[in-house]
C-alpha cells in the first residue's frame, strides 16, 4: 500500500553570476508536476553587489508567488579561481537568504549529486539533464535555458532525495524457493 505523501512544492535553484536559474515543482502522490522554470538575467548589472540584490529580491518574489515548502540549491563547484567562488558563493548566500528570511527550509545539493539523481550519471552534461527532465517531467520547450534546467534538477533531485517512493516492493520474507514465492505472491505470478 503506497503511503500518502503530503503534496510539497519545491523551489530549485540553481545560482550563478551572470543567470541564476530556478525551477519550481509541485510533488505528491502522483509523482513530480512541473510548476514553471526559468532564470534571473544578471548581466545587465555590472556591480555584482547588485545582482546579488537582485537575486534576493527575485527569490523573494519566486517564494511569494507560488509559496514553495521547501528550497533545493546547487553548491558551488571548487573551481581554481578563487574569486569565481567567492561570487558564486554570494549568489547562493543571496538565495539562501531570501528563503530563510521567509522561514523557508534550505536543502545544499553538490552539483554531482544532481547530475546523478536525474541521469544516473554524476558527470552528465547540462544538455543530458534537460533531455532527462524533458523526458520526467513531460515539457516540451523550443528554447530551453540550461541555467533553468540546472535550477529545476536541483528540485526534482530534491524530491527524489526526500519524497519518492517509487515502484519499489515493501520488503517481504526471504524465501526459501519458487514454490514459497508463488505461494505468497499468487497475485503476481500469471
């Protein structure tokens, strides 16, 4: 019997310097639903403290606008350049901080780890990711935002992580033959 899951929706992000993507998914007993997805344009603003503003205040309005439950959002990768990371850090803080600031549990995903929860493959490449979410999620986009589609597989790594139940048998008895099997499952043996 498939327990009855509370329906949660999931705010993901994934933040950047110059395109900070985000995509939201609503998760209860019928699996994953996408809401909507798409990026926060920063490089019309040249002062990075600015976009980091800008990232706080778009996450705020992503969160009053379709009340996420819970925010899912990529780590930073640790590249050779420091100062790469510092921003990149501070675009994440922004984030977090937004949803903190609306009482918003944060979830920290490595970059890896997503990759590998929507692929199965921890070294997939961003066009790898959108096909699967593609094919998952049941959308079609003539554009699709790699940025976006990075903020969305941090949601659905999320509810994978935390929400899915699958078609995954309970586990039973060991048994000690075909005979004990079939004796216990009549209803799956044809």
């Amino acid at each position: 019997m498939k327990k009855a899951v509370k329906e949660k929706i999931i705010l993901g992000i994934d933040p950047g310097t110059n395109i900070t993507g985000y995509g939201i998914i609503s998760a209860g007993n019928s699996g994953p639903e996408l809401i909507t997805l798409g990026v926060i344009e920063l490089k019309r603003f040249h002062d990075h403290f600015l976009k980091i503003k800008h990232i706080f205040e778009r996450t705020i309005g992503l969160i009053d606008e379709y009340h996420p439950d819970e925010l899912a959002i990529e780590s930073p990768f640790y590249g050779k350049n420091v100062q790469s990371m510092l921003k990149l850090g501070r675009a994440q803080g922004a984030a977090i901080a937004a949803a903190l600031s609306r009482s918003v549990p944060v979830f920290e995903y490595a970059p890896r780890k997503i990759k590998m929860s929507i692929t199965g493959r921890g070294a997939a490449s961003k066009e790898q990711v959108a096909c699967m979410l593609m094919n998952i999620l049941k959308f079609r986009e003539t554009e699709i935002i790699l940025d976006a589609t990075d903020g969305l597989a941090a949601a659905l790594c999320h509810y994978y992580q935390n929400y899915y139940i699958g078609n995954i048998a309970p586990k039973t008895k060991e048994y000690k033959s075909w005979k004990d099997f079939i004796k216990q499952n009549p209803g799956r043996v044809k």
